[in-house]
C-alpha cells in the first residue's frame, strides 16, 4: 500500500509539473501539428527534396561546405549563360552547414540532409508557437494559452511553413515579422520593451525582402500613432533601434567590406541600414528633446526625418524605390511570375483552393472585428495600432497569399482570448460553450465547411480543385532516386522545366539554363523563347547556348500539349511525343 501510494504521489506531482510548465504544453503542440501534416506520408522527406526552395537552400548550403567562400553566392549550376548569384543571406547557411557537418561525421549525405531538414525548422516553430500562445495567455489567462496552441496546432496554413524539410528562409521571416509583431502589441500596451520585437522583425528583413512592405508601413504607422499618444513613442523607438542594429550587424558580417556601401533593392544592403537608422535616429531624437513638444511639432520633426531617410535610400539607388523587382526584365512577370501560387491575389487563389481562401477571410476577419470592439471598448494608441496591424495584414494577404501564415498568426491569439471569455448559454455552462467554440472555430472544421460552402455557392470551382487535386498527385517530378539516375549521364548542360532546375543542380554536376529566380531573369526569357519556337529555331538556340540535355517533366510543364498531336512549339512538340533529328531519347535506369 506504500508504494502504491508513493507511487500515486508521483504521478500526481508529475501531472502538476506538466500542468503548471507551459512549455511542455508548446512541445505537445508542435508534436500535434507535425504528426498531423507529416502522418499522411512520414517517408515523404526521405524520398523528395520538396519545393525548390528547399533544394535551392541546401544547394547553397553544400557549396559553402565545399568551399565557395563566404562572401561568395554564386551557383554556378543555375542559369546560362551566366549562373545566379543568390541574394539569399549566409545567416541561414552558416547554422545548417554546422549542423550538416556535424552529421556527415556519423552517416551518410543523404541522410545527413535528410536529419537537417526533419530538425531544422521544429524550433520556429516552437518559437512561434510560444510567441503565439503568451500574447493570448497574457490576455486571457491559462484557458486562452492552451485555446491558443490548439489552433495553432490544427491550421494547417499556419503551420506549413515549419513542417519537417522546410530549411528555405520563410519560417525564419513569418517567426520574424508575426513574432515580432505580437510582442510589439505587448511591448506597447505595456509602454516599455521592444527589443525583442525589433530583433526579429531586423531578423526576418536580413532574411529576406518578402514582407519589407508590411513592416514598413507598419513601422510607419506606428510612429504616426506615438507621435499623437507619446508614451508609446519610448518602445517604438526600442523596436526601431534595435531592427537597425540588427540589419548593420548583419551587412557587416555576410558582406565584404569591399561591398558594405553597395546598395540592394532585393537583399539588405547599405541602403537599407542608411534608412532605418535615419528613421530610428529621428525617433529616438524625438523621444530623448521631445517631452515638452506638442503632437504637431512631433509629426513635422518626424516627417523631415522620415523624409531625410527615404531620401538617402533613394539617393543610393532610385531604382529600387519600385521594390525588389526593380531591375528584373518585366517579360518575366507574363512568362514566369504571373503563374507562382504565393503571388497569387486571394481571388486568384479562391479557384484553386476556395477552403483555405474562405479559412483565411473569416480567420483574419473575426481578429479584426475582435480588436476593433476591443478598441471602441478601452481606446488607446496600441490597439489602434493592433486594428490597424489586422486591416493591413489582412489587406496584403488579399493581394499576396504568401501573407496567408503571417496574417494568420497574428489573428490567433486574439481569436483564442475571445473563446476563452465566451459566458454560459442560458443552462448551457460556460465550460460547454467555450469547448463548443473552439470545436467550431479550428482550421480543420473550417476548412470542411469552407469546401462545402465553396461547392455549394459555385459548383464549378468544386470541379476545379478535384481536378487541381488530381492534378498535384500526378505531379512527381521531386522524387529523389529519379534525380539520382540523372547523375550517371556525362555533366552537361540542361534545357529544363523551371520548377525541376534546383533538384536536377542539387543530385547531379549538370548546368540547368533556367530556376524559379528573378536574379536569372535572362535565363527566364531564354527558356521561354526555346519552348516556344519551332523546331529549328530551337535547335538554333540550343546549339548557341551549348545545350547537351533536355529533361521536361510533362505533368509539371504549364503547357503540355492537350491532345496527341505535336503543336509547333517546341514544348509541346517533345512533350506530345514528336520526334526531332537533332534529339536523341536516353532512357537511364528506367527512367525515360
């Protein structure tokens, strides 16, 4: 009897250690979230690399190992006739390399790259998580924290990003900006901090260009708003200090001296550290002589400085005032850019998956409503702050689905906090309710009910994904022994599908002309010139460029011939069977 009791106390202890230590409960769901992605098919990571990104990071990566340099990004497998140089930034290779040297000291590549890309993104998504669900908790309470996590836990958009063998840079920029974003609402409510913010929202732009609009309007509105309510100004100026030493620590450490005053419009450069510190210099000036200023005098001295530092941004490169894209040839948009998913608008993306594209209006729309009653109810310049976050977030994810996660993390919390607070219902306790709730409002019901109503409202858009979805499963053209077969052929260079370019550059020596990247812009226009034109104007072009190979997957290629009979385009031409004198067929290993 003892023991049995000893035991029992044990137990007890135990289960208060895990009620009471929160993260566990984060640890619990990441485990939640990874089991139900990864539970469909668990061997997926080791048969296929995945998205090019991915390849195209762990590309980079072994050749950093291998000993290009660390100033130096150039792929010399991507593009003809000149290679790519990735803008992508070192602070991501640096800690995979050590991770995959470490592991190549006990297995073999392929399953070193494979351990990498399983353990890689787990922490952001921890991370998130944690961020995530203390916004809510320090809301709402315990209830909220763990509402909080199991939303997280179940939307599958959210989470995609950070799924085992996700090792591109975007789970480090939605951690980076959504993070960062959610303890800004903290750090303004409560009128001090900020640092931790600025950190990662400095983080996510060395990173990668993707959300710098975002945040940067943000920012913007958020100096607006201190200047009119000054207690905020303090950690306004914190998040924007911090952010700009960030970005300077970072230039000076992944560029070359020789090129720390090179501007950049799609990688952090010089310019970009001259206009946030300008911006934080300004704040921080306002914030140390401007107690005693009145609102107007502090949005004319912060308008000149704003204005000061866009001004020298632009003064190293006006051209990049048009955004990332400023110097790529605009053919590009029409032959490659115009058919990305992430660049999709929310209408665009409706017809091919409506479920998410409803989740995603109804998730980010209940957040707004949400903080604007909180508004109305206690008023303030941090939760006009947090209305606007919403309205803008929301407003670029109708433009851009790759602002999908970032919008969506932002609204959990604040969607979790409101189920934890719902009251009983006549008899109906409040326990039951708020259960009920959550039941209700996960991105797994949702996204049920999101497909109903989207076959129901227009019946041929549910036509439409059943044919997409067919569509994906025929779509194979990742698996990793198929590439691996390509390896026996003499290193040569390649005519290519742009999507299959990274993982043909990742498994063989073969040259590709053409990747998903707006640094080979020239390389884009190319391969699309040889795909369209006849046959001997193709042939020209590849004997020009010196092109020994060329491997189409037809299911991945966007203008596969419809029917049997070869068109005059060249693609067309192949991939419907046709027969060219100068192409010769290779079948290797099977693989054809």
């Amino acid at each position: 009897m003892r023991s049995l009791s000893v035991f029992r106390e044990k137990i007890h202890s135990a289960l208060c250690f895990a009620r009471q230590n929160r993260l566990l409960w984060v640890f619990g769901a990441v485990l939640t979230a990874v089991a139900m992605t990864m539970g469909r098919d668990p061997f997926m990571i080791w048969r296929s690399i995945g998205d090019t990104d991915d390849a195209t990071r762990l590309l980079q990566v072994r050749a950093l190992l291998d000993g290009a340099g660390w100033y130096n990004t150039v792929l010399p497998q991507l593009g003809i006739p000149e290679p790519v140089t990735s803008h992508w930034s070192r602070l991501v290779d640096l800690p995979q390399a050590a991770l995959l040297f470490f592991f190549e000291l006990f297995v073999d590549g392929r399953t070193a790259d494979t351990l990498l890309r399983a353990i890689w993104p787990l922490p952001f998504l921890f991370a998130m998580m944690a961020i995530a669900a203390g916004e809510a908790g320090r809301r709402g309470g315990r209830l909220a924290f763990a509402m909080c996590l199991f939303l997280g836990a179940t939307s599958g958009y959210a989470t995609f990003q950070f799924m085992p063998g996700r090792i591109d840079h975007h789970n480090i920029q939605i951690l980076g900006v959504a993070g960062g974003l959610l303890l800004m609402f903290r750090a303004l409510l409560m009128r001090r901090g900020g640092y931790a913010a600025g950190a990662l929202m400095g983080t996510a732009l060395a990173v990668g260009f993707e959300a710098m609009p975002l945040v940067m309007a943000l920012l913007a509105l958020s100096v607006l708003i201190a200047a009119v309510e000054p207690r905020l100004m303090k950690p306004v100026a914190n998040v924007l200090i911090t952010m700009a030493g960030v970005l300077f620590a970072v230039v000076a450490l992944t560029e070359a001296p020789s090129r720390w005053l090179v501007p950049a419009c799609d990688a952090v450069g010089s310019n970009l550290v001259v206009l946030t510190s300008l911006g934080a210099l300004t704040v921080f000036t306002t914030v140390r002589f401007g107690g005693a200023w009145s609102p107007l005098k502090c949005l004319v001295v912060l308008g000149l400085g704003g204005a000061l530092a866009l001004g020298a941004y632009a003064a190293f490169n006006p051209n990049c005032l048009a955004g990332p894209m400023a110097a790529v040839d605009p053919a590009i948009r029409g032959i490659w850019l115009a058919h990305v998913t992430e660049g999709m608008s929310l209408a665009q993306f409706f017809a091919k998956q409506p479920a998410i594209a409803i989740v995603y209006v109804l998730t980010v729309g209940a957040a707004l409503f949400l903080s604007w009653l909180a508004y109305r109810k206690h008023g303030g310049g941090a939760r006009l702050f947090v209305v606007l976050t919403f309205a803008l977030a929301g407003l670029y994810g109708t433009i851009f689905v790759k602002f999908f996660p970032y919008a969506i993390w932002l609204a959990l919390p604040t969607i979790a906090v409101a189920l934890s607070r719902l009251p009983a219902l006549g008899e109906t306790p409040a326990r039951t309710v708020r259960l009920a709730g959550l039941v209700t409002c996960n991105h797994v019901t949702l996204m049920i009910v999101g497909a109903y109503l989207a076959g129901a409202i227009v019946p041929s858009v549910q036509a439409n994904t059943k044919r997409e979805a067919a569509a994906t499963k025929k779509r194979q053209c990742t698996i990793r022994s198929d590439f691996e077969k390509l390896a026996a052929l003499r290193a040569g260079r390649v005519m290519n599908d742009i999507n299959i370019g990274p993982n043909i550059a990742l498994h063989t020596e073969h040259r590709v002309l053409v990747a998903p990247y707006h640094r080979i812009d020239r390389s884009i226009v190319l391969w699309h010139t040889i795909r369209t034109a006849n046959l001997e104007m193709a042939r020209k072009l590849l004997e020009t460029h010196g092109i020994d190979y060329v491997m189409l997957c037809g299911e991945l290629s966007r203008t596969a011939s419809a029917t049997a009979r070869p068109s005059h385009r060249f693609e067309d031409y192949i991939l419907a069977g046709g027969q060219a004198a100068f192409l010769k067929p290779i079948t290797v290993h099977g693989l054809e």
